[in-house]
C-alpha cells in the first residue's frame, strides 16, 4: 500500500479571529465564525482537514434548537484556512447530531466523501465529491470511516446506528429502521469500493460469533441483537477495529447498563483473523472510545482497570497486553495516542473529572510516561438546548490534521455550536 503524501499546514488566515477565552496555551482560531453558525466536525478519529491542509470538511445542522425531522436536509461546508472563505458544496439527508454526514476526505482535495439519503425508500448512500469541480458520484455503500489509502470505505449499517445510541447513524422513521435478531448472517460489516462503488458485506454478525464462542455465550439466551457501531480502519489500513454492541430487544439506552454490552472486535482487512480485542465484561466495569494507536497493533481506551476510575489504557489488537499507559492519570473524553507514544491528546465530558463544572471543559495534552499534562484550551461545550438523551450535546471530538501539527475540534463559546483550529507545532 501506497503512504498518503503529508504536507506541512498552510497558513490560517488573518481573516479567522483568534479565541483567546482562558489564555490559550497553544494559538487557537474560530473558523466557523457567524454567519457560519450550526457547524460541527465528524469525529475524532479522522481529520476534517484536506490532505493538502488547506480545507477543512464540516457539517451545518439546520438548526440546534431540537432533534432533526427525518429527511430534514444538513448542509456540507468546506472552509478555505487559507483564504478564509468558506462554501457550502452539497446538502446532505444521511445525517444525525453527533457524527453528522460523515464528511471527511479521501487520498486528495478532489475526493471528499459524506453520506446522503434516498428518501423515498430511506436508503442512505454514500457520496464521493470533488468540492472544487463540483463533479458527483452516488455510491452503492455508506461511508464511516475511509480507508488511509482511500479506496474503501467500512460502516455499519447506519438505519440500524440509532438504535443503539441517540444521534448517531441517520434519522429516519422508526418504521423504516430494521430490527436484527440475535447475531443476524444478514448485517454487520459492510465495505464498499470507492472506484466501483459497489458494496458488499464484509462480514456478518454471526460469522462473529461462529469464530468467537466466548462472545456468544454469555449471549444466549437473552432477548435481544447484536448492532454495529463504531468502524475504524487502522492507520496502515490493514485491520478494522468494530464496537459490537448487544442491545436488548425491550429497550434502548444511551448509557451503559440494562440496555446494551460493549464488544470490540477486530480483524485483518479481508474479514479474516476475527479476534475479540475487548469483551463486553471489561468493557462494563468502566470504560469508552477505543481507537487505533499509531502502530496499527495497539488499540488506547478509557478503562476502568483498578476500580479506580478512568485510566488510559492500551491493549493489542488480539486482547493481549491490557495495561494502563500510567497508572494514576485519569483518563477520559476521546484519547488518541501521538506517533510519538509519549503524549495522549483529549477531551473531557462535562460530567467528568477534568470538567471545572460551569460548562466548559479542557483540551488535554498529557505525557502519559513523566505525568505531565498541559492544558491546551479551555472552553464553553454546554450547548443552550442539549435534546433528549442528549443527543444535541457538543463533544469537542479533537482530531489531528496529518501532519499533527494541528487539531480541529467542536465548542460552543456561546451556547452555539462553532468549530475552532489549535496550532500544537510549539507543543509537539
């Protein structure tokens, strides 16, 4: 496989005002200043920023006073950190709160990809766009998570994402949402070729549980399916990470307990070598957000290994090697391990530890082998009005750019939802 080309971050344009609420650590700027209010960015385990480092993908929600109605159409905006200008280059069906449309980039600035929806038949698709030429191809598959190379991309299937968690997938009736049963052979993990577009599935649920016994039988027995959340690709896009969770068939629930179990499954890209990296009782005693770690081996969690609370943790991606990355450092929000493998960089919950408890929570830079952590920013991510289930909650999601040099994440300074980007090239 090819390595994606990194170039250096251009220049952010004087046009971007500077946040400077707190006193910064690292220089930080609004580039989703009014009157591109409404705006979020994808997650943090993909970069928003265009392998050039010039643009940066975001979804605009229609509005941020309620929930979404079905069919209810987003917007996809490209900013230009360069100039400052920004665009709307599509619209997009094949959204909810959190993730959005799943707008992220390709191997190039011609190849942007989101998600949209067929509403007649509440089919959604995913979407290759040349944002500078405007040029469109439908594909067969969702898009969730592109891989490095890019000519696939890995999802779950996103009518059945809500089910399990408020705000994820993309919001279409209830009557229209397929209900699984116990490990379906008919659902699990699909890819789909980004030159064809064709999609197919890669593997299915009981395919899982066939090569995982372990993971079946605390199952059986128990009313209830296994749904996909989460899909990520390695960094040498040569495994796939996949959060399996068990949703009971008498409720739903956002949090962990009664309603859902937590698995995470890997395997090689093919679908072969299925191994249970995390079981759901690991899982259970205290844990969230898996993502790869830069060697494309190790997986870093939040867990619960000591009954202590939030740890750091890291494991392989077989289930071998469970360790916290240090053992009195409390872990939280969304972690990602630098290439360096000295310093996690994350957020925080306002629920959560490092929360100050007026609504604004840190961005995090800890060097998990001397202890030390700097805080980076700090920042209002209390939106005025957080829905039902909270599914209109903002999650600062940080994510790298590729050169990590830089992050984007989410806040709302003033109740509203704003993107902002943090130079970190002083700090790394």
């Amino acid at each position: 496989m090819s390595e994606v080309a990194i170039t250096p971050p251009v220049q952010v344009s004087g046009r971007f005002e500077q946040y400077r609420g707190f006193q910064p650590a690292v220089p930080v700027w609004y580039i989703s200043p009014p009157p591109l209010d409404r705006c979020i960015h994808r997650f943090y385990d993909t970069s928003p920023v265009s392998p050039s480092g010039r643009y940066v993908a975001l979804t605009r929600l229609p509005t941020e006073e309620r929930p979404p109605y079905e069919g209810e159409p987003a917007e996809i905006v490209v900013v230009d950190l360069l100039t400052g200008d920004w665009r709307v280059v599509a619209s997009s069906r094949g959204w909810d709160t959190q993730l959005g449309a799943q707008a992220q980039w390709g191997r190039t600035d011609g190849e942007l990809y989101f998600n949209d929806m067929d509403v007649e038949h509440w089919r959604p698709f995913g979407v290759r766009l040349d944002p500078l030429s405007g040029e469109r191809t439908d594909l067969d598959g969702t898009v969730y998570m592109v891989s490095p190379d890019g000519t696939k991309l890995a999802s779950p299937c996103l009518l059945r994402t809500g089910l399990t968690q408020a705000g994820y997938g993309v919001v279409a009736p209830h009557v229209a949402l397929p209900l699984n049963r116990f490990a379906d052979e008919n659902d699990g993990l699909y890819i789909t070729d980004t030159v064809t577009g064709e999609c197919r599935l890669l593997v299915s649920f009981a395919e899982i549980v066939d090569e995982l016994p372990e993971m079946r039988r605390p199952l059986e027995g128990h009313p209830g399916a296994l749904y996909g959340f989460h899909v990520k690709w390695n960094p040498q896009g040569t495994r796939l990470m996949f959060v399996v969770r068990w949703r009971r068939a008498d409720g739903f629930g956002r949090r962990e307990g009664a309603f859902r179990k937590n698995h995470v499954v890997t395997m090689n890209a093919d679908g072969s070598d299925i191994r249970l990296a995390l079981p759901a009782g690991v899982w259970a005693k205290g844990g969230h957000h898996p993502n790869w770690c830069p060697d494309g081996e190790h997986i870093i969690q939040n867990l619960n290994l000591f009954g202590t609370g939030l740890r750091f943790a890291s494991y392989r991606y077989d289930g071998t090697d469970l360790r916290a990355l240090h053992a009195d450092i409390p872990g939280g929000g969304h972690p990602t391990l630098h290439p360096d493998n000295r310093h996690v960089l994350t957020d925080a919950y306002t629920r959560e530890y490092a929360a100050f408890g007026d609504g604004t929570t840190p961005l995090r830079w800890i060097n998990v082998r001397s202890g030390e952590e700097m805080m980076l920013a700090r920042m209002r991510t209390t939106p005025l009005v957080e829905g039902p289930m909270d599914c209109l909650r903002v999650d600062p999601h940080p994510a790298w750019d590729r050169s990590f040099c830089r992050i984007v994440f989410n806040t709302c300074p003033e109740g509203r939802r704003r993107v902002f980007i943090a130079d970190l090239t002083a700090s790394v």
